[in-house]
C-alpha cells in the first residue's frame, strides 16, 4: 500500500504524480528535433522577500517573438517538469520549450517558489502563505518579465499549462488587471472540482485492494471535513500512504493552498473565456481521462468557436509518447522522463500548428 498514491494534481511537499509534458518514439511519430541556434538565459523576478528564477530559451537571431510561458503541473514539479517525486530528469518541459523555440518562438518556464534548487531557502518564507493567489503572484510576475523584455511582441503573449497549471493559467485570465494573452493551451486539463479527480485516481489505485470501499469511504470523510473546517480527523485504519496522503494535503506548510485547491474547476468557466483556447488530453493519460474530463470540458464549451480540442492517440499526460497500451500501464510507476522519452510528435505538431494559426 505504500505505493499507492501517486495523483496529478496537488499541493507542494505531496506525494502526488505531477503534470509534466514529453514524446514519441516512433519514425513515423518523431518531431522535428530543435533547432540548434536557440539560446538560453535566466530570468528572475521577486514577489516580496522571494525570488522566483526562470529559463528563457529563444531563437539566436529575430525580434519581436511570439512568447510562451509554461506554467508546470502540480507538487515541486521544476521549471523543466521533473520532480523528485519520479527517477527521470529527461524534463519535458525542457523538451518542449526547445522545440517551440526551434520554431520561433520565445519560451519562459519558471520554478515555483517551492520547487527547484531554491525551495528550502524560500519554504520558510512561504509556510502558511501558500495559495491560490500566490500562484497568480508568480504568473504576473513572469507575463511582466516577458512584457519588459525587447524581443518579445506584447500583443502575442500564450499561456501554455499542464495539469494543475492549467487551473493557474486560466485563473490568470480571469484576474483583474492581467495582461491580455493572444491564448491560451491547456493540457493533461482536469474536467472536474479536483477533490473529484484525486478520488478517481485514488479509487482506480485501490480497485483490486481488499477493503478498497471502506477505505475510499474513509478518505471521503476526511477530505470532506478538510474542506469544510482546514482541519481533518484522520481514522487510524486507513493505510499508511493514506494517511501520509491525507496527511500531506493538511500539512501547514502547504495551507491555505490545499483547501482552496481541492474545489477548484475549470469547466464552469469555459463559457467566459473569449481568446482563442487550444484543450489537449492524450488518449494515454492515466491522470486525467479524455473521455469523462474531456467530455465535461466539451460540454462546458459547448457553442464556443474559439475553444479547440484534440486528444493525441499516444500522448500521455505530460505529452510524451507513449507505445503501451493504456490498460499496460504501471499506474504508480508511468516512467515519466526517462532519458528514452521523447515528445509526442502528432501532439507537439498540432500545438505548433495551432500556435502558428493565432500569430
């Protein structure tokens, strides 16, 4: 049971499986590898006594660049979407952020103030401060930083966010005074409150567990009391990494974070949003499942011209390929990042494409 718990979306210092983005490995999937002219450099920005650090990664010659920035999915996922959660550090982020770049466009990717080489010099600084409106802190922090900077065009500014970060990306959207995007890419995107996909996923862990029904009405409970009171009793039967998960969710480091975070949904806001919005989920993704969360998004957006969807047959949740069938894969173990990952070629082409069609 120790095993268990490996989510998508959550909080920092969780045990939950973070929202990252990958590749093919196929011939006929391959995409085109980055071009080698791309540079490099630092950004940093401070949001009071913390500083947030950032890679931006262009084209070596041009001006005026369409810019994306990466907003990474949940825990202490880095700005090149590893995690010390999983053994790989072949970062699809990075990946990623290099191929748009070979294709002319601008990239920022950011660590979260609680992640990367800086987290243990700024957790105590954070403790109890941890929230849905740090997050948006961090973002405008990074739209600023792409505002101040020469080579970028300020009217072609896009959002690209994974898994939690999609939540992030469109509460940006929606904030008083935020800059105005060009759009929007939402991908690994939940379809539903997160309290619901985190019970999804945990539920399809304990399947074939004995007890896996008192359990689940166990941790119901107990997410049920967090939310409504920021406290939780938790019953000393439940196994141990539910309790460590439970446990996690509730610690104060990560508070008010966790309690506003479990009710969070997209889906109702989908109606609201007036830019151009590109919805990715891989068929492969074990974390967020195309066909009930891409289904409420669908609805939600029904009517909407300027909301596009696709779902990648072989892209997982983080936008690696994947050759397994979904039914085959290890559910606590996905082998995210290994160093023979590579992007979903189809995935990584139709982002492009869309990207290109909103210039």
């Amino acid at each position: 049971m120790k095993k268990i718990i490996k989510l998508c979306c959550g909080c920092a210092a969780t045990v939950l499986l973070l929202g990252l983005a990958g590749g093919c490995g196929t011939p006929s999937s391959k995409t085109t590898a980055a071009a080698p002219a791309n540079v490099s450099e630092e950004a940093t920005w401070q949001i009071e006594d913390t500083t947030v650090y950032g890679t931006v990664t262009h084209p070596a010659a041009g001006a005026k660049f369409p810019a994306v920035l990466f907003i990474a999915g949940s825990g202490p996922t880095d700005w090149d979407w590893n995690s010390p959660l999983i053994a790989g550090k072949n970062g699809s982020g990075k990946l990623l952020a290099e191929a748009l770049a070979g294709k002319g466009y601008l990239t920022l990717r950011y660590d979260k103030r609680f992640t990367g080489p800086h987290a243990q010099e700024n957790l105590p600084k954070l403790t109890g401060k941890i929230s849905m409106q740090g997050h948006l802190d961090e973002i405008a922090g990074a739209i600023n930083n792409l505002l101040a900077r020469k080579d970028v065009d300020p009217n072609r500014i896009y959002i690209l966010g994974n898994s939690e970060g999609t939540i992030h990306a469109v509460n940006y959207y929606f904030a008083p005074g935020s800059h105005k995007l060009a759009g929007l890419i939402l991908t690994g995107a939940p379809g539903q409150p997160l309290k619901d996909l985190m019970r999804a996923q945990l539920a399809a862990q304990l399947a074939n567990y004995p007890g896996g029904d008192n359990i689940m009405s166990l941790y119901d409970k107990a997410i049920q009391e967090f939310i409504d009171t920021g406290k939780v009793t938790i019953d000393p039967s439940l196994p141990d990494g539910i309790k460590q998960l439970i446990a996690s969710l509730t610690a104060p480091v990560n508070m008010p974070f966790t309690q506003e975070f479990l009710s969070a949904d997209i889906a109702p806001q989908m109606q609201q949003i007036d830019i151009p919005v590109l919805v990715v989920i891989g068929k492969k993704d074990i974390q967020v499942n195309w066909e009930v969360d891409g289904a409420k998004l669908q609805a939600a957006a029904a009517g909407k011209a300027n909301i596009t969807f696709n779902f990648p047959d072989n892209a997982n949740h983080i936008l690696e390929y994947e050759a397994k069938d979904k039914s085959a894969i290890n559910l606590t173990d996905p082998g995210y990042n290994t160093p023979d990952r590579v992007l979903d070629g189809p995935t990584v082409d139709t982002i492009t494409a869309w990207l290109d069609s909103h210039k």
